[in-house]
C-alpha cells in the first residue's frame, strides 16, 4: 500500500469510529439445514446428517450434536458418535440455492439485503427501522418473514441488532429460536469485549490457527486483543493484525476508503432486444465484471461489495447486493451475476428478457497485498486457458466442462471426481498439483487403465471345463480361467493375476462393498488387457488398458 | 512455482514473427516424435494402444506449463493420466453435446474453436459425427493459432473414412505384456509396436518402432 493511502485511511478511521448499524439473519449450520431441506422434497425425512468438507465434518443438524456429532470430526469419528448419521460431501451450489427463498422473503421488506455465504443475511437498518417502527420490530418483522417460507424441516434462527457485522452476528447467534437481540446504540463494543476470540473465526473468516496463536498468547477475549496497541499487533502479524484490531472494536474488517471512488465506467450494459438466454445475460455480465475490475485495479481499490441491478423488459427488476470480505474479483462477479439471474429465473417474476445490467460497486477498499490484480498473475498462458475455459462453460453449459479433484479410494473411476468449472478458481488451482495424496491399500496397482468403463459391461469368466469362476469367501477360486465371453465373443486368458479383495466401508450396511479384481490378457494379436470386477456375484470389465 | 518459472523462460521470447520452440516430448518417445511436438501440426494416435500413447506424448509438455483440454474421452482414466505425468491442475475436461444432431455439432466446433484460442494442447476424441468439411476448419485454426491437436480414435478396429488429414498418424499394436504371469504379478508396462505414416512423415520412416508404454518420464 503506498504511503499516502495508508495516512488517508488512518485519518479516514478517526473520524469514522462508529460502526454501521446492521441487523444480522444467522442460520447456524445450514450447509446441513440446506441438505435436511432438499431430502425433505425428495420426500425423505432425515434427523441426523452431517457436511463434509476436506474430509472433516463442516456442519451438522441439531439432532446430530445432540447425539456428540462436532464440526471439524472426521468422517468414521462422526459415525462411530452416531450410527445412523447420513453423511454427504459439501455442495456450496445446494448451500444457495435452497437459501434462495429465504433471502427472497427478506428482500421483500428491504430490497438490498447483503447476501455473503449462504447461511447468512445482513441488511442496514437504518430504513427498514423506521419503516416498521424501531429496532425491536424489525427483528420481529423479520423473524416473522422467515418463519412463512415453510418449516418442513423446522429452521433455526436468530435474528441479531448491533453497531457493525460482527456484533450483529455474534447476537444472532444467541438468539437462535429465541426473540431477536438488539443491542442498543453504544453498547456494542463493550458487549463485543467480553467474547471469546474463537468468534472472529466464527463469524469473521479468521483462520483457526491464528485464534489458537491468540489464546497461546493469553488473548482470550476481544477485550483483550483490543487492549493491544493496533500497531503491536500490526508489527507482530502485519494486515492480519490490523484486521482482526479492527474486527474486534467491532468495525468492519477493512477500513473504509477516504479516496473518492473512481469515475464509473462500463457498468451497464443495455440491450436493445430483450436477452432471453441465461448464459448470454452471464456471458456479458463476466465482460463488463473483467472491465469493471480492471478499472479498479489500474486505481488501486478493490470492491467489497457490489450492487448488481438487472432489468427486465416489463419493468420487473432484480437487485441485490453481494458482499466478500476478501474483494470480488472478475470471476466472482460473474458468479454472483449467474447466481442472481437463476434465482430471479426461479422465483417466476421475470416475464420476459433482459434489457439492462448495471454493477455497482457499493464498497471500496484499497487492494491489499492478497488482492492479485485480475487473474492472478500466473502468466498469459493461464489467463488465456482461464478464459477460453469460460468460453467453452457459456457455450456447452458449466456441467460439461470440468476439472479433476482428487478424492481417493480403490476404484480407478472413482480416484478423481470431475468437478464442474463453475465451482472452482481456474488460475489459482493452477498454482498447486493436483496429485493423489496417499496410495489406498487395495487400489490397483500402478500402472492405473488408461480407460475405466463408467458402465461396465457384462463377461463371463470360465474355466477349462466352461464352468463360470466363483469366488470363496476365503478369496479362492473355484478353477484356473481359461477364457471369457464378452459381448458374445470367446476370448482365451493369456495370463492372468489375481483375485484381489476390495472391501469398502465395511461398517456401514447399506453402502458397504465388497468385490473382487482380476487383471486378465486375452485375445491374441491384438490382445487386449482389463481389469475384471466380480461383484454380487457378476463379473463385469470395468477397465481397459487402451 | 515450477509454472511461474518455465513461463517466464517462455515469455522473455519475442512473440512475434520467431516461431516458438516444439512442445517436448519425453526422451522415449524420440523414436515416434522427433522433433517433438510441432507446433500447429496434427497427430493422430490408432490402434489398441491409442489412449495410452496419446497421454503419454502429451505428458511432458503438460508437465512443463502447458494447459490442456481433454475433448470427449468420459471414460479416460484420470489416475492414469496422472501416473504418465500429466498435469491436471492444468487440464480441462470437456464433454460433448449429448444429442448427434446438426446443431450439436456446429456446438461442438465453436467450442473446439473457443478451446484452440486458450490451450496449447487438445486432445481430442475421434468421433464418426464430425464432418470432414469441420475437421479441415479446424486443423487451419489450430496451424493457425500454433497449438497442437492430439488425435485419439478409440475405436479403429473396423476401417473408416478418415476425417482428419493428421500430420503424424501413429498406429498401435500391443506386442507384449510384461509383469504378468499366469495367476501372478501384474502388468507392469507393455511394448507396442508403432507404424508411423502421414504427410509429415517420409517414407523411409514408415517402419514400425517398438515403444514402452506408461513411457517413462
């Protein structure tokens, strides 16, 4: 940051101690509430589930805790406290999408509402307020707005009034199935002084490791941490340091911008024939966002959040502003144009194309060291391969271009999931290797089949006699193979190897796997190598040496 | 970091009017290949081995910076992949429109199309749906933009019209499995024979070469 900038935002910080006022909409563990809800309109009713994500549990439904179900268990730990629990990986687009409704209902009462993570609603109050008459009936009013989506599954939620996000959040959440907290005016920062510093990873995104340094330091409570000089900590942790100062004085993590925000510029885009097609809306959204962050960048700032505006050729309008703490880069922003036009498709109100997009941006930070300029500065070749893969997602749809991400296991077809490219931050994945990182005991060996059959096809195995080839239960097998049908054909073993067991998840019944594999050679000239799997009493190819 | 520092070899280079260097190849595939991977040149890779050696000639430029996109192959085992050497924090899996209709395959081309401008390497599974006129548009464009097409035909064991006009045609036919016995080891690599034909490729080199595949790196 430049030596001037950082005077202007200190100054800017004097005069600007008081923090917004907000009130906070906090859904404890929704990834798992999200899940409940979608099973719930499959018709299946689910009490005990929990989120994995990286393997460790993320979030889990109430009944979940109750039985000693805790985030952050692993997979076998969480099912070993709760036998029943179903456990699913994370799904962030699930996570949204049933969220959806919720922030519909709000944004009904106030129409910009600040959406972050999904889980989660903050709104000023500062109208809506006097709109309904005080504080205390705002969190009624808003209680009562997510209470008629629906309750099937029933939804925790607190409601929280405060002077800045944190506060607002931290009040939120102790008022989970409780009438709404408001903290008066003033008040926040001495409340906020008397919590643990586990909330700022709580509810600020902190890294978990920082809040042990913290308490390994004697820091246990933001009192404490705010009884730091700011330039102690800045000295000692660098931004973080000032961040976490800041956050916990009950601001917002960044300081706001003194400098006056940079002339817009290409924001808004107007069609003259009303756009129908979803992915042209987002298509044109991803430009003008590479437009509008370059125009930041080349000044310096960042956006935090960002008011996207779209309108439709009736008059109907959708608006919503969308919040990041770390800043909205170019990819992001056409995220959030994509998420907002698929909701606005889905509540039913846009009756006919598209005719204006407008981005905003709302609030502006000076960049930080961690803001990368537009695509990261991994080189022209990945900005190129980064966008022609965008071009491709817009043209095929985000489901047919994907990416690898390693997930292990004995099954070659299953080593790695294909992860759509929507999902995942093409230049910065690039930055590290994407490589398996154990061996599974009972994984084929190396060399893995070049081509693993996703619907295996149906062989029998004989022997000498035309007898079909059993497998014990001790692993032996009834004869020597000697030659297989596939697809009507006869094709005599070469060589052969094998049986080698694959027992998967053998403590849970329903999903548990047992199978045997054989590496066979048939045919001569050309022969061919596969990989044969018995299973429920079935042979069947599932991969090919191609 | 191993990309920040092999771009930066590739970069400090004038873009303009030098032609950059081949992508490489590795040191086993010399026999096949060369001059490595010419840029803007076609190669078509048949026969029972055609996955396996088309990952393996595609691995070393992979590993060394270049981003890839994988057309068609849904069933392409990724581990392999992997094993071979190829990078897949830099590689992109398309996959085909699922309908053969005209219109899908007019998709089909602009997305090849889009792909060309942005990876220096495609891999790309042959198919009977894509007309001839197409695949011509599509070689121009690839000499044009100085990328390399890999060509895998997955399934060439019944003769049909070729498509493509490859540069370097490789023709596979496993002569030997080697690691596996009867009732014991495992395969452990196989030696493919490999006819060379095409129009780059002079008549005196059309003998078949043996290769080692997974080819060590």
């Amino acid at each position: 940051m430049p030596h001037g900038v950082s005077r202007c935002l200190r100054r800017a910080d004097m005069s600007r101690v008081a923090a917004t006022r907000v009130a906070a909409l906090v859904f404890p563990d929704w990834p798992a509430v999200a899940l409940q809800r979608e099973l719930a309109s499959r018709g299946e009713r689910h009490d005990v589930v929990a989120v994995l994500r990286a393997q460790r549990v993320a979030a889990c439904s109430a009944l979940a805790r109750v039985a000693g179900v805790r985030t952050g268990m692993r997979r076998r730990e969480a099912q070993a406290a709760c036998a029943d629990l179903i456990v699913v990986a994370d799904n962030p687009e699930r996570d949204r999408l049933v969220f959806e409704p919720v922030v519909r209902a709000v944004s009904e009462m106030v129409p910009l509402v600040e959406v972050g993570d999904p889980g989660t609603v903050v709104l000023p109050t500062r109208g809506p307020s006097r709109y309904v008459g005080g504080d205390t009936a705002l969190a009624e009013r808003l209680r009562a707005l997510v209470a008629a989506t629906g309750d099937e599954p029933p939804l925790h939620y607190g409601v929280g009034i405060a002077d800045g996000r944190l506060m607002a959040m931290v009040a939120a959440m102790s008022a989970v199935d409780k009438p709404g907290v408001v903290v008066s005016v003033g008040h926040s920062a001495e409340l906020l002084a008397r919590q643990a510093v586990a909330v700022l990873a709580l509810h600020a995104g902190v890294s978990i490791e920082m809040i042990s340094l913290l308490q390994r330091l004697g820091v246990y409570t933001l009192g404490d941490l705010v009884a730091i000089e700011e330039k102690l900590l800045a000295a000692r942790f660098g931004s973080l340091g000032v961040e976490v100062h800041r956050l916990a004085r009950g601001l917002d993590r960044h300081p706001p911008i003194v400098v006056a925000p940079p002339p817009n510029h290409a924001t808004e885009q107007h069609f003259e024939h009303p756009v129908e097609d979803l992915h042209r809306v987002v298509a044109c959204g991803r430009e003008m966002a590479v437009e509008l962050c370059a125009h930041l960048v080349a000044h310096a700032v960042s956006c935090v959040s960002l008011h996207i505006s779209l309108q439709g050729d009736h008059g109907e309008h959708s608006e919503r502003v969308w919040y990041e703490s770390d800043g909205l880069g170019a990819e992001a922003i056409a995220e959030r144009v994509r998420w907002q036009m698929e909701a606005w498709v889905r509540s039913r109100t846009l009756t006919s194309g598209v005719v204006v997009i407008r981005l905003v941006p709302v609030e502006l930070r000076a960049s930080s060291g961690r803001q990368l300029g537009l695509w990261d500065p991994f080189g022209e070749q990945a900005e190129m391969a980064v966008k022609a893969a965008q071009r491709l997602a817009s043209l095929l749809g985000p489901e047919a271009v994907r990416v690898a991400e390693w997930r292990g296991g004995r099954d070659p077809a299953e080593a790695f999931a294909r992860t759509s490219v929507a999902l995942v931050d093409l230049a910065h994945r690039a930055a590290t290797a994407v490589t398996p990182d154990r061996r599974f005991v009972g994984a084929l060996p190396s060399p893995t089949p070049a081509y693993v059959h996703h619907q295996p096809v149906d062989v029998q195995v004989l022997d000498t006699d035309g007898r079909v080839i059993v497998v014990s239960g001790r692993h032996e097998m009834s004869g020597t193979p000697k030659y297989i049908v596939m697809g009507g054909n006869e094709l005599d073993i070469m060589s052969w190897s094998g049986p080698w067991p694959v027992e998967e998840r053998w403590w849970d019944p329903q999903r548990h796997r047992r199978a045997v594999r054989m590496q066979v050679i048939v045919g001569e000239s050309p022969s061919m190598a596969l990989v044969l799997t018995l299973e429920q009493g079935r042979w069947r190819a599932t991969a090919r040496y191609a | 970091m191993r990309l920040t520092g092999t771009l930066s070899g590739s970069l400090a280079e004038p873009a303009t009017a030098v032609e950059r260097p081949a992508l490489a190849v590795f040191e086993s595939l010399a026999a096949v290949l060369p001059d490595g991977l010419v840029r803007g040149r076609s190669v078509l890779c048949s026969g029972d081995a055609a996955v396996s050696l088309a990952l393996a000639v595609v691995a070393c430029a992979s590993r060394s910076g270049s981003w890839l996109a994988v057309f068609g192959l849904g069933d392409l085992g990724l581990l392999a992949a992997h094993e071979q050497g190829i990078a897949l924090e830099r590689t992109v899996l398309v996959t085909p429109p699922a309908s053969a209709s005209a219109s899908s395959a007019g998709t089909w081309f602009a997305a090849l199309g889009a792909a060309v401008e942005g990876f220096e390497l495609l891999l790309v599974e042959v198919s009977s749906r894509i007309p001839a006129g197409e695949a011509r548009k599509l070689q121009q464009r690839v000499l044009a933009r100085r990328a390399v097409l890999v060509l895998v035909d997955v399934d060439s064991r019944h003769a049909r019209q070729p498509v493509f006009q490859p540069d370097v045609l490789l023709h596979t036919v496993t002569a030997r499995w080697c690691g596996i016995g009867d009732g014991h080891g495992h395969v452990r690599e196989r030696e493919v024979m490999v006819e060379m034909s095409g129009r780059r490729v002079p008549a005196t080199q059309h003998a078949a070469r043996c290769v080692t595949l997974p080819a060590p790196r």
